[in-house]
C-alpha cells in the first residue's frame, strides 16, 4: 500500500512539472526526465517479488 502511495504522488507531482515545462515555466527536458523516472520506478516497484532461487543443498 506504501508503494503504491508514493509511485502515484511522484507520478502526479512530475506530471504537474510536466505541464509546467510545456507552458514555459519550468525547464521541459527536467520535466520529461524526472515524469520517465518515476513512472520506471514505480513500476519497478510494482513488479518487484520475491522469487525462488532454488533449494541450497550442503
């Protein structure tokens, strides 16, 4: 539940400085770079599991 709070919060906050960056009041390539970061992470962190490894035998 944490991590889907906060992926949507940078996602909403970087689109908002997005939509700043087309109207010229923020720089726009800081805009793209930071909305393609957290969307990569959040989905990251979505995907991200446990996974077995494999039994370890001595």
């Amino acid at each position: 539940m944490k991590k889907a709070v906060i992926g949507l919060i940078s996602i909403l906050t970087s689109f908002c400085l997005f939509t700043l960056g087309l109207m010229d009041l923020f720089p726009l390539l800081l805009g793209i770079i930071l909305l393609y970061l957290s969307i990569f992470f959040s989905v990251f962190l979505f995907n991200e599991r446990r996974r077995f490894k494999g039994m370890r035998m001595k």
